[in-house]
C-alpha cells in the first residue's frame, strides 16, 4: 500500500468547524498568497504554476499553466469564469470546498486573474447548491469588506470584481462553452468548435479562462509554497494531491485527499484510512474509477496508480475524482442502464446523434430489464453507441459537438464486454426474445425501441 | 402572480448592474422572480425581460432549459430524491418507492394539501452519503424511510426551520459596496487593465 504522509492542500482547513469564516482564512495563512502574487509580476505567477504543473481538477486533466497561457495577445478585456457546476454522477468535492473553504478559492481567483489579466470574475455556483451559494456569498462581502476584492486590492493597481452567478440546474453547463452560454443568459448549449478554447473566444467572444473550483483551491498552497513543492509532490505526470470521492457498496465512504499518482485503486477503496473495502465483506464486481463517464474498470485494475497517464492507458480515466464501488451483487444490466438514463435525461438536444443516441440506448436498456428484450438489442445497442461514438473506442471519437453523447457509451461498451450473459440472462426472461431473434432479427433491431418507457424521474428534465 | 415588487426590482437593478450585459442577469432574476412567487409567473417572466431588454419568448427559451425553474406552481416544499448511480446502489429506488407510497402521489406530482411537490432527481453531488435527498436545495444525507416520514412530518408541523420555502435559493446575497466595486468590465472597451502595462524589463503579457 502506498499510504503517503502529503501534506493537505486544499482541505487543510476542514478540521476547524469556521472553516469557511475570514477570521478562520487569515488565522491560517489566508491571503497570504495574494499578498506574495501582488509582489510578483503577473507573467512570473504563471510561470510558477507552469512549474508546478498542476492538472486541471474538472475532468479533462489540461494543465492550468499552459491554460492561462493561451489568451491571444493585446485582447482585452480577459475574463475569468469559475466552473463550480459539479455535477457529474459520482462526484462530490467542489461542493465542499465552496462550503467548507470559499476563501480558499476567493483568493485562487484573484491570483489567477490578476496572473492572467482578467478584468472581471464570474464565480459559477450550480443552482441546487444553496449551502455553497451562501457560504461564497458571505465570502465575498468578507472579503470586498476586508479590501481583497474590488478596487484597488490591498493598495495595488490591481482591481477586480468577483460576481457571484447561479445556475439553475443542468448538468451540460458544466461544459465550458456551455457555462459562456448559460453565463450570458441563455440555453446551456455547448458551442461549435473551433475555437477549441475560451482562450481565444469566450465571455461574450472575448478571451476566457474557465477553470474548475478544485484546480482554483490549489492556487494560494502553490504561490505561498512555491512550485517546487507543489511538483515534488506526485508522480511524474500527475503533481499535488487531489480529492477522490469512494461512493457505492463500500464501508466507509467519502471524500479523500491523497498524494496524486502514487496511491492506488486499492489504497483508496480497501484501506482502512480511506473506503475501508467493500461493506459486509462482499466482494468487487466492478468500479467506476472517474465519474459516469469514465468506462468501467474491475478487479484487474484495483493496483494502478491513480495517476492520469497510467489510467489513460489502461483505458479509462480519473475524470472528476469520482470512484463508484460496485459489488458482487450488482445488476450490471440496471447500473449501465441507471448511467445511461442519466445522459439522455441530460442531452441538451442539440446535435442528432446525442439527442436520439442517448434516448434509443436508454429505451432499449429499460425494456431488456423489464423483461421485453430481444437478442438483437446487444448488436441495436452496440450500433447505436456506435453512431454517436464511431469505432467504440477510447479516448473516444465523437460525432457530436461536446463529449456528453460519448460518455454514455462508455458504460454501454463495458458493461456489454464483460457481463454480457447479465444482459442474455433479462432477455431470455422475455418469452418471445428467442422467437424474435430467429424470426427475422434484422427487420426487429430496425425498428425504434418501444416508446412507452420514457425516462420517469418527475419533474421536467430540460 | 404578479411583476417583481418595487424592492424586488430594485434588487434585480442591482444584479444587472454587476454584468456587462444586462441579459447575462437573466437566471439570477429568473431565480429572484421564483423566490417571489414560488414559481415563475408568466408576468413575472415579463418583467424579468423588460429588465434584461429582450423578449418574454427569450426569457422562457432560458428558462425551460433548467431543471429549476418550475413553470407551474409547485408544493410548499421540493423533496428531490437523488436516483443516480451512487444512490440507487444504496436504495434510493427503494427510497423513492416509499415516498410515494407514504405521500400518495407519484413523482413530478404535489400532495393535495399543497405541502410537497416529490421529484427523482439525477446526481446532486452527495454520493458518499447516499441515498441523499434535498429538501428546496438544502441536503439530508444517508436516507432512511423512518427519517423520510419524520422529515414529513417535520415540514409539515413547521418544524424544518433550516429549509425556506420553495424558491428561496440563498438566504444570504453577495453585496459589492459601491465604494470598493472595481466595475463590469465592457467587452468592447479593448481596455487592458493597468497592472498589465508594460513594465521596465519588457515583459510581453
């Protein structure tokens, strides 16, 4: 086991129950960072975070650095957006460090805009989060009170306004140029690439960086501490630390910071410090290593690093941090079908294959646990998967704007690879599966699955 | 319903004026538009475009995009009951099921006397402590169905004194004092902000 005594970076403060209070922030170290950065010229404090090569915490992994280096220059004005829409099934850790340390990324922000040269900041809370809302909010009216927001901060030219923005509800806006959209009041829709980054053309076409709450969290520990201790933590590829999230039939679950690239699948499920192993002794049928969009991975994996190359590699990713423990007495078949329902209810409908792939897959994955599957659903599936994410393959190709049409794949293609006798077992509870796969199998997978098993979780789903 | 109030709309002044659109106000005040009425009241929605200055149809083009905004009135209470992956391996079809059955109405539906709309709701990030639900917005963890029951009747006895009614998001509002507002920063100004300019060793930015 590779247990490491790293030190905490971005929940230091977790232990105080004033966590989220400035008198908590300044009393350990808060704004200090700024104080620092506001010494420095902006181009050496991104330099600093090149050095420490912190990998973005949101999912796709892209270095911070390199990020904030992209904006075209003598474009003005910059902006920056915060991405604090977290919501992707399995991940729960922005969340708490908007609750439990909202100064923390206050002070992120103003180092990276200040970095950057954005003249304005947009801090982009997901509506269903009332407790972060607030908790941000009486940050920030700490903060503009204490001078560390607003004009003029602490007597520098530097000046800068942090808005507080809700969402209301849509997981597609975490996409980046779908949270530009929704920021700008309208339909969260993932624009059409290129540009490929809100870098070039963003807020209202002009250069943005968009980053995520948890890579924000890590900027203050880098400029007090220095890259070179930020990067000595780690592996290779993977610096720091970061929150992973064990969910799912464990015995102890939560969220975890661990050194980055060194502890591995098992440290974090089966160590008693961390998950504890699988509740009542059970045994591992299957994990999600990096949110629902991640493919599957088993027993055979438990032993990689979670480091970003190594998982890439193996084919799947960390993602958002978010494991999702399943055991042996898991209905693969309903699982895959529960992560599906998830990306189709979330579609924004705005590219074909996305909108109808997603709620074909859907469709045909609820009537074969109902009981009404036919054999040719499995080839109906793989086909359908296959026209939304050509080849099936990973990283994926996709055929859409955003990566949300693919990642419904993900959990179809592993799920069908490895326990496809799961899937054999629901259809031959059907009396005619086999009939209707000797009776002209073609003419059957042509046709649309059944309509009446609509996607049912109350309420409207955009 | 009704248009925002005089206060309200004062308040939506303020919103705006933190934006360098006035349109990129329009969910915050979709949002202080529901907290008035529970709901977003077509006239509200009106208002609400008046004051951004784009159309009523703009207005619920946005807003019928998120899942949030309740376009009809709804109970006193939301209790969203989280049925994503996490959840469900934990119970909360189970969960789910036992809410309907001890309310009498299926999800997406209100109990006659107004109290609790219930929802099945995808992932709202609290899946370590499934099966978790939210009650307007506000968390409670880990699920029974014996706590289920005595959260009920708690809301209903007014006694959840944690949990404002529907449409009430924040209770707390990010104030910028006019004397410390650095300003919006106009997208057409071109202006590069001062601690950026040149400096002595010729750095580029």
């Amino acid at each position: 086991m590779a247990i490491t005594d790293a030190p905490k970076i971005v929940t230091s403060r977790f232990q105080y129950d004033d966590s989220h209070t400035l008198a908590r922030y300044e009393a350990t170290g808060g704004y200090q960072a700024l104080r620092k950065a506001l010494g420095m010229s902006p181009t050496a404090v991104v330099e600093e975070v090149k050095a420490a090569s912190l990998l973005g915490r949101g999912g796709a992994g892209f270095p911070a650095g390199v990020k904030w280096g992209f904006c075209p220059p003598g474009v003005w004005p910059r902006y920056l957006v915060v991405n604090g829409d977290e919501s992707e099934p399995g991940t729960y850790k922005d969340r708490m460090l908007m609750e439990r340390d909202p100064h923390q990324i206050i002070e992120g922000v103003l180092i990276a805009s200040y970095a950057v040269g954005c003249s304005q900041a947009f801090l982009y809370v997901r509506g269903e989060m009332a407790l972060a809302q607030e908790r941000i909010a009486a940050a920030l009216n700490e903060a503009y009170d204490a001078g560390y927001v607003g004009r003029n901060i602490l007597g520098s030219e530097f000046s800068l306004d942090i808005v507080l923005h809700w969402g209301a509800g849509a997981y597609i806006v975490g996409e980046e140029t779908a949270l530009i959209e929704s920021l700008e009041g309208h339909r969260g829709m993932p624009r059409l690439k290129p540009p490929y980054f809100p870098a070039a053309k963003g807020l209202y076409l002009q250069p943005t960086i968009v980053n995520n709450i948890e890579t924000l969290s890590n900027i203050p520990w880098i400029v007090a501490n220095g890259a070179e201790a930020f990067a000595a933590l780690g592996a290779e590829t993977s610096k720091g630390t970061r929150l992973f999230a064990v969910s799912g039939h464990v015995a102890n679950p939560g969220v975890f910071e661990v050194e980055y690239g060194v502890t591995t699948f098992r440290d974090l499920i089966y160590a008693p410090v961390y998950a504890g192993g699988i509740r009542g002794g059970r045994k591992l049928k299957a994990f999600i290593p990096g949110g629902a969009s991640s493919p599957w991975f088993f027993e055979e994996h438990l032993d990689l690093p979670l480091e970003k190359v190594t998982v890439d590699r193996a084919g799947s990713m960390l993602g958002s941090g978010a494991i999702v423990v399943m055991d042996e007495t898991t209905d693969m078949v309903r699982a895959c079908h529960r992560v599906v329902r998830f990306f189709a209810s979330e579609s924004c409908g705005k590219c074909t294959p996305c909108r109808e792939g997603t709620t074909w897959l859907e469709r045909i994955l609820k009537r074969i646990l109902d009981g009404q599957g036919r054999m040719s659903d499995l080839d109906l599936l793989l086909d359908v998967a296959d026209n939304i994410s050509p080849g099936i393959a990973w990283p994926p190709k996709q055929t859409t704007i955003c990566p949300l049409g693919p990642s419904a794949v993900s959990p179809i293609a592993s799920a069908i690879r490895r326990f496809r006798h799961e899937f054999e077992a629901h259809i031959a509870r059907n009396p005619n599966a086999a009939l209707e796969a000797s009776d002209g199998g073609a003419s059957t997978a042509a046709r649309p699955a059944a309509v009446e098993t609509a996607v049912s979780l109350g309420g409207h789903h955009g | 319903m009704a248009r925002l109030t005089p206060e309200n709309e004062a308040l939506a002044r303020e919103i705006i004026a933190r934006y360098p659109r006035p349109r990129s106000a329009l969910i915050p005040l979709l949002h202080l538009a529901q907290e008035q009425d529970g709901y977003l009241a077509t006239d509200a929605m009106e208002h609400v475009a008046e004051l951004v200055g784009c159309s009523p149809a703009q207005v619920l083009g946005t807003a019928s995009f998120y899942e949030m905004f309740k376009l009809e009135p709804v109970g006193r209470y939301v209790v969203n009951i989280c049925t994503d992956i996490a959840c469900m391996l934990l119970g909360a079809d189970e969960l789910l099921h036992h809410a309907e059955e001890q309310l009498g109405i299926r999800a997406g539906q209100t109990t006659a006397d107004g109290a609790i709309t219930l929802e099945g709701v995808t992932c709202i990030a609290a899946c370590t402590e499934a099966p978790c639900l939210q009650v307007n917005y506000r968390y409670r963890y880990r699920v029974t169905p014996e706590a289920f029951d005595q959260l009920c009747e708690d809301l209903r006895a007014g006694r959840a004194g944690d949990i404002p009614p529907h449409g009430t998001l924040a209770r707390v509002r990010q104030h910028i004092p006019a004397e410390r507002a650095a300003g919006p920063a106009d997208p057409s100004s071109g202006v590069q902000p001062a601690w950026m300019a040149e400096r002595p060793s010729g750095e580029a930015v």
